[in-house]
C-alpha cells in the first residue's frame, strides 16, 4: 500500500467518523417515548433538528465532557464529548450535582460554561407530547390537540377528546388581557335588533379602517323574530336591555378598564323635562309594553313597531351616550299622539309610552329639554364597554356550579382565568361518530378544567359555532355544527386586532365637569379616560396619572374629599406627556336650603331668590351658581339664582336642589288677569277630607275627570238618613296663599246636580273669616265654571282657609254622589 493510497484512507475514515458524530449527536443514546392513541406526531423542528416525543430539551457541548451511564449506584465512564456536538435531552436527575438524560441510560453533567442547555417553548412541546403537556380533562384524555396563534396574545385550540360515553370534539380560542393589539367586541345581525345573521358574515361586517375580526363565537339566545334576550353593549352604547328574569340570566361583559367580567346587572333609568322630578324608563329598544315608557334608537329598526295607543317623542341627541353611569342629554324635536310607529333616525332616539307613561310625555312640548340618567344596580358595571347575555353560570369563583337542566347538546361558553384571560369554547355534539356533546354540568366542569374562574353559557344547539378567519381572508367555521351547515343567530362575541398603538396623542374623558360631595369617598369614579394614538386607534389599559386640587388618592385610588375645602378645582390626567383637566365642583354639606318664600311677580324684572345652603344652622354654602334649578308653569327660567320671568300669566313652582336636599318655591305670575293658584296636580297628598253629619266621605285625586292637566280632585259623599247640616270639606291643612288683589275666585266643577251648596272659606291679612259662596244649588252635570266675588271690605292680602265645602242644610234633600273640582284661579279683573 503506497503512502497516498494510506492516506486517502484516512482522511475518509476521518470523513465518515465526523459524519457518523454528526448524526449520533441528535438521534444515538434516544429511546423516544410514543403518543398515546393513534395521534400522529407532527414534524416541529427545535435547534435546527426534529423534536421527537419524550424530548424535553437539547444540549449544546461547549468544552471536552464526560458521558456517562449508572451502574449500580455509580457513574461509569462512556467517552468524551466534543465542543460543537448537541444531543437530545429526556429527562433531568439532581443525582451527583445534576444530570442530563441523553436517553439509552446516558447521562452528562449539569456544568456551566462546558455546556448550555435549552428547552422548546411549551406549544412546541405540547405538539410532540400531548399527553405529557396538553390539557388535561376529566372528559377524558385528549388524544389529538393543535394550537395556532391567531395573533399576538390570541391562540386557537382545537381538541379531539376520547371520552367514556363518546368523542368530544373542542374548540377553544384565547385572548390575553394586556394584549394592546386585540380586544372583543359584540355584533349584532344586520346591525339591528330583529333579524337573523350567520356568525361569519357578522364578523366580515364588523371590520373596519381600524382593526381585523380573526375569530368569533355565536352569541346570546333568541326569540322567534331575531331579537336577543338580554343585556346588550356594543362600544359603550345599550343596544338592548335585559327581558330575562334575574334568576335565569348571566351576562358577560367588559367594563371601562378592558376587563372582562361576568354578572348579573340590571340598568336603572330615569328621565326628566326641564330639570322636573324624574318620571322611570322601563328598558330601551324592547317592545312597548302596557304602561311602559321605552326608550328606541335606530338599533330597534326603522321604526318603533308601535300601535296608536300611545304617545311617542322624538328626541335630538345632543350629548352623552345611553350606558350605565352616562347622562343623556337631548331637545324634543317632535310629540306625536295616537299616531304610533315613530321613524328612527341616526342621533336621535324616540320615547315611547302606553298609558300612565303616554300621559307623561304629552306635557312634553317641541324645544324642551331633557335629561336622562343611568345606573346599573352593580356599579362596577357603570361604563361597561361592552356586553353580551347568556343563559346558565357554569363557574363561580372557580367552583363549577350544579344544574338540574338535562340534554346532551353543542354547547358555546365563555370564560374567564385568573389572570384576566378570555376564552370561548364550543363543543361539537348531536354526532356520534364525531363528537357526543354534553350537559350543562359536564360543560361548568370543562370550563374549569380549561382554567377559568367564572364562566357562563352562550345559545348552544345547532346555533354553537365558532370562526376563525383564513388566509383567504374569508371568516370560516372551523367547528361542525349540528345542522349540518351554519346557522344564522342574532348577535356574537367577536375578537378584534389592531396596529400597534403609537405615541399618545390624546386623551378623551366622558364628562367636562366632576360633581363631588365635601367629605366623600369615591371607590367608582363617575369618570374614566379614553386614550388614543395619532391614528385615532384607542389605547387599551394606559397607565394614567392622577393628580387633584381637591383632595387626595389613596394606594388605592380611592378619591377623598375632605370636609373643609375649596368649592372648585380640578382634575388632571396624564399619560406619556399627554393630559387633559377636568373641572371639579364641590357641595358642601347642606341640610337645607333658605331662599325667598312664595312669590307674585307682576313684571319682567328679575327677581333675586337669596338662596343660602344651610348646615347645622349656618350658612355653609352662598353660591348660588352650584345649585340646580327647576321651572314648572312655565313661568320663567332661573340662572345662578335669579328668577327670569316669562311673562306668562299662571302658577308654577321653582325647585331648588343640592344633592337630595330640595326646596319649593310656589310663584304667582300675574300678567293677564288670572292666576291658576290650585291645578291639583302635585302634592295631593297634602289635601285632607273632613265634614260633618254623613255616612262616608272620601277624597281622591282623579285621573280620567280632568278638566285640564293630568288630574282632578274627587268629592264623593253620601248624607243618605243623616240629620243636621252636613258637608263634605276638602282643605290643605295649611291656608291656601292668594297673590296680589284678586277680586274674585273660580273654579272649574264637574257636577252631580244633587242641589247642593258649594261654598269656601277665605281669610284675609286681619285674620278676619269670610264665608264666600260659588253656588246654593248645584243643578248641572258635566263641567262648569263657578265664580264667587272677594268682599270688598277684605284686607289684602288674602288666602283660602278651606277651598272646598259642599253641603247640603235641609234633611229632606239628603242623597249622596260625587263632584269633581278642578283649576282654582284668582281673577284680578
């Protein structure tokens, strides 16, 4: 053999040796592990090589190491290992110093700077080794399970489970909750309240110049027209209150701050004109039920769907948005009687009641203003940002919780982890061969197993179905629903993605102005901040800092007012550089308020009303601009405590409020000759009945006999057999205040034409008391006006000691009936 033929012989052997190194590195000294059941393996490749079952690691030879195998209790010597190498690792052992298990009864030591060790990400192991690192549920084992992310802080699970009474087939998908670039929103078919849409296309109508729908699940349940159940918020907006009974309902939602919760809320709402006393808003885009007041907007559909039997009024939006925590304003544009089916229009809404409710919006007149508030009986749903309803809690405070309903079905759900994470699970069923279904129960348990704390359940059925959308960018089902094909549902719960937030540009509170109580605590501030980049895109969870003139923040971020402290300041909050200041107003503690008495204006002139607020005997608040004010009779107006008349002859009221502490004025404007001093419309429930020599008596405010207005006052008497002068006598209890220098009284009376006497008793400055007669013989029925003359020899100014007597002095005459009275006037011509 010649020198070079030897040499060529070694320089091969050296060739094989090295690729023989090579390939031992990643695949000798391995015994993989086998996947339970006939899942098959996937190719997932880790440090540029195949991660096979069983693997937990690779290791990276960086210095000469030895590599050793365990013969009765010791570490034998195999060879060297080389820097460069790397090699598979299965397992770790905390035996001399720690040990690298290389698979075959192989082992290297744990010695930093000779080797490095790395370990794939959980996914990656979860792809190879489902049934050492997948979910484990007490369905059964997963025997097939793949995870996509969708986006950043989104993934799509999708499981085969082999359960004891069937397959089960399980779809899930996740968002994070500090994720910036995501978020869920609902949708509703065809963007209104009845009518039916599939998922996937809700969730291609739902994209915007802003954001991406990559996935979605079926949302609440339905009635026959398309309408959902409960509670709806799309965007800080009700698109629907709740019709389901409290105790049948769970509702998710998300509040103000992005995170995710699930309750049970329930939105109180109120209106009121001109600053009167609020009248109760039954629910907002439901149908008009009977002596319901309904609030519709353009969500409802075209129109109202009303019949005539009622009165609807159309209102212009002017500021804030129909949430809990949120107040409307708005102008009435039109009042339309028994006409029915208002049309809706873009920022507008219209009322709508029935009975009582119709009764209360005739006073409403074009122009007027109005003002609608609203609360969730659980505030920390006030702002809430968006919201769904479902049917069943499956889990609270991470106890899956019993049910009696029997059936196994698809199923939808949505849940809630520790750490803030969203998930919604839809669970294939009605199909043996793919996947069984379960019971409520069986689903309040998976849910539990999939890590949430609190969960609820979606419409399930042939309406559960979950998409996720493609590379073809189409929205596609990826689970089998029962039908055979999608279904369509009336509203959904989508997830949302976003660019990247950039630089904070701007920052949007909900309110200009902060209302605060001296010495309060605040836990639920009426306020929270939208935040927004230059793009427009908002800011999900910015750190903002708070700071105030007015008090003080706790670790907390609870907010205390102090007792003694400025009546005005402000509110600041910054994010990045960016801030915007609120202004702050404070009431002082106040117990009553001290004002001007009753007024008679006769002129335009501007009255000063003197208006202190009153706390513990002294004056504690004497600016009258932080009051607020209320007009009725339309009399007037008043501005930071001075009264504007109107001009307008009649009787109104001027209400003064500071918190819950009010205070009445009654004011007579006298302009054309009379004055209503008495529409008994209010405060009936000062009037008191009295008299002498009857049976019975009675006195009733009156709905349906009105003469004016929205009621009267009702006389019923019966004198039948009794002996000696007898009366019926209406009265306030207190004198009744007649302004100025009336020189005669009327009133409106509908009468029973018995041949009674109906007569008052009028007081005049002196004390004096003059019996004053409207009539010793009622004969008519129907309506009549009655007039009786002030005596001239009165001493002004004068008032009505009793408004109403009517009697009867002959025994021969005696019977019984009823009268009704209404719009007692002071004339002055």
């Amino acid at each position: 053999m010649t020198k070079q033929t030897f040499s060529a012989r070694l320089q091969m052997k050296k060739m094989i040796f090295s690729l023989l190194t090579i390939i031992l590195a990643v695949h000798v000294i391995s015994t993989p592990e086998k996947a339970e059941g006939s899942y098959k393996v996937p190719y997932v490749s880790f440090e540029n090589a195949q991660l096979l079952p069983g693997q937990v690691g690779m290791v990276h030879i960086k210095k000469p190491i030895n590599l050793w195998k365990k013969e009765n209790g010791k570490l034998v010597k195999l060879r060297i290992l080389n820097p460069g190498e790397k090699y598979r690792v299965y397992q770790f052992s905390k035996e001399f110093g720690g040990q690298y298990g290389l698979g075959g009864n192989a082992f290297i030591t744990k010695m930093d700077g000779f080797i490095e060790y790395k370990t794939p990400s959980k996914h990656k192991l979860r792809l190879v080794n489902p049934h050492l690192y997948g979910t484990k549920l007490s369905a059964g084992p997963v025997i097939e399970e793949t995870e996509k992310v969708l986006a950043a802080g989104v993934t799509q699970k999708t499981m085969k489970v082999s359960g004891s009474s069937g397959p089960q087939s399980l779809y899930v998908m996740s968002i994070a909750k500090n994720v910036q670039t995501a978020a869920v929103e609902t949708s509703l078919a065809n963007n209104q309240i009845f009518g039916f849409e599939r998922l996937s296309s809700q969730a291609a109508k739902a994209e915007d110049g802003q954001g991406i729908i990559i996935g979605g699940i079926n949302g609440d349940y339905f009635d026959g027209s398309g309408a959902p159940t409960d509670l709806m918020i799309h965007d800080g907006e009700v698109i629907l209150t709740n019709s389901t009974a409290k105790n049948e309902r769970t509702i998710f939602g998300i509040d103000k701050n992005f995170s995710p919760m699930i309750g049970n809320p329930d939105l109180h709402i109120n209106v009121s004109l001109n600053g009167a006393e609020s009248y109760p808003i039954n629910s907002i885009n439901k149908r008009r039920s009977a002596q319901h007041l309904v609030i519709y907007t353009p969500h409802f559909g075209a129109t109202t769907r009303t019949n005539a039997l009622g009165t609807e009024v159309v209102v212009e939006r002017i500021a804030g948005k129909l949430n809990g925590g949120e107040t409307v304003t708005g102008r009435v544009k039109e009042v339309q009687q028994g006409i029915g089916n208002a049309k809706l229009s873009a920022n507008e809404f219209v009322l709508s009641g029935h009975a009582s409710a119709s009764n209360y919006l005739k006073s409403f007149k074009k122009g007027d203003q109005i003002t609608i508030n609203l609360n969730y009986d659980d505030l920390n749903w006030n702002f809430a940002q968006q919201a769904i309803g479902g049917r069943y809690m499956l889990v609270k405070d991470g106890i899956p919780q019993k049910s009696s309903v029997l059936g196994v079905n698809p199923r939808s759900a949505v849940g809630i982890k520790a750490d803030g994470t969203v998930m919604t699970v839809v669970v294939d069923g009605r199909n043996p061969q793919h996947s069984r279904g379960m019971t409520i129960a069986e689903l309040g348990v998976l849910m539990k197993d999939l890590g949430a704390i609190h969960a609820m359940t979606f419409d399930g059925g042939g309406s559960s179905a979950m998409v996720v959308k493609g590379n073809d960018g189409k929205h596609q089902v990826i689970n089998k629903p029962s039908d055979g094909w999608e279904r369509s549902v009336a509203n959904a719960l989508l997830i949302k993605t976003f660019k990247q937030p950039g630089k904070v540009a701007s920052i949007k509170p909900n309110v200009d102005v902060i209302n605060l109580e001296a010495g309060q605590t605040l836990t639920h501030f009426p306020i929270y901040f939208e935040v927004y980049d230059q793009a427009g895109i908002r800011i999900k969870n910015p750190a903002i800092k708070l700071s105030t003139t007015i008090g003080s923040f706790d670790g907390n971020g609870q907010w205390t007012v102090p007792q003694e402290v400025s009546d005005t300041g402000i509110l600041r909050a910054e994010v990045e550089g960016v801030s915007v200041e609120i202004a702050v107003i404070v009431k002082k503690q106040v117990d009553s308020i001290d004002s001007v008495q009753d007024l008679t204006v006769t002129s335009k002139d501007p009255v000063n009303l003197l208006i202190k607020g009153m706390g513990n005997g002294k004056v504690t608040l004497d600016k009258p601009s932080v009051f607020k004010y209320a007009v009725t009779g339309g009399i007037g107006t008043v501005k930071d405590g001075i009264f504007y008349p109107s001009g307008q002859s009649g009787t109104g009221e001027i209400t003064i409020s500071y918190g819950l502490i009010e205070k009445t004025i009654r004011v007579y404007s006298i302009f054309d000759g009379s004055v209503t001093i008495e529409p008994f419309e209010n405060h009936f429930a000062t009037w008191k009945v009295s008299g002498r020599n009857y049976e019975t008596i009675l006195i009733a405010q009156e709905k349906n006999y009105k003469y004016t207005g929205n009621s009267s006052i009702k006389l019923n008497y019966n004198f039948i057999d009794q002996k000696g002068p007898s009366s019926v006598i209406a009265d306030k209890g207190t004198p009744l205040v007649i302004p100025g220098k009336p020189v005669s009284l009327s009133m409106m009376v509908f009468g029973d034409a018995k041949g009674h006497s109906l007569s008052a008793e009028l007081m005049d400055a002196a004390g004096n008391i003059y019996p004053i007669i409207y009539t010793e013989n009622l004969d008519w029925t129907g309506w009549k006006e009655v007039t009786t003359k002030i005596p001239e020899s009165v001493i002004y100014p004068v008032s009505l000691v009793v408004p109403v007597i009517y009697s009867q002095q002959d025994d021969t005459k005696k019977n019984r009936g009823q009268i009704f009275v209404d719009d007692l006037k002071s004339n002055y011509k």
